[in-house]
C-alpha cells in the first residue's frame, strides 16, 4: 500500500511545503487486516520519511498497544531515539538558515 492509499485511513495529512502537516487525527476503529497494512506502508516508507513512519507506527500502537505481542512500544521508542539526532540537526540547520537571512540572530 502507498501513502496515497494511506490517505484513505489519514484523512487529515495534508502536505506544506517540503513538510507533512499531521493534525491529531480522530480515534478510528481499524481492523487487524487494516493495522496490518498500515504496519507494511510505514515499513515502506520508514527509509525516506522516518517521521512519517513513526508517526503509523505511534498511531497503531495507539489502537492496538498489544500488536506485535506488545513489542511494538519497544520498537517505537528504539526509534525514537535513532530519530533524535536527525530531529536536532533539522533544527540546527533551520537555525542557521533562519539566522542567515537576517531575520534572528545568528547561531
């Protein structure tokens, strides 16, 4: 499944710029089968867009915390941590650009 069949069960993505906006989405009742396919788009998208990834992932542990004989917290907060750096260097980057064109002081 691709995002743009993702966009079935996240109604509320929407696309800014370069970034993805994600509203809090409302509590949807998925069945196994849809989680499932939820799981596999993610994993597909998990090499670019991590974010992305992480955020199908949060939101299947959300509606299922037992998927993955509850393994899947275990996963997400491993992945969380990889992102960390990542995250911090975006907002280094943004910094630096910001500063950059004279609207904030300089990093």
């Amino acid at each position: 499944m691709n995002l743009l069949v993702m966009k079935k069960y996240l109604p509320l993505v929407h696309d800014t710029r370069d970034d993805i906006v994600i509203d809090e989405l409302p509590k949807i009742n998925f069945a196994r089968k849809d989680l499932a396919d939820i799981f596999l788009t993610a994993a597909e998208v998990a090499d670019y867009d991590p974010e992305q990834a992480l955020f199908l992932y949060n939101h299947i542990y959300d509606v299922d915390p037992n998927y993955m004989n509850g393994e899947l917290k275990e996963f997400i907060d491993n992945e969380n941590n990889r992102l960390i750096p990542m995250r911090i260097n975006r907002m280094v980057d943004f910094v630096k650009e910001y500063g950059e064109m004279g609207n904030g002081e300089k990093f």
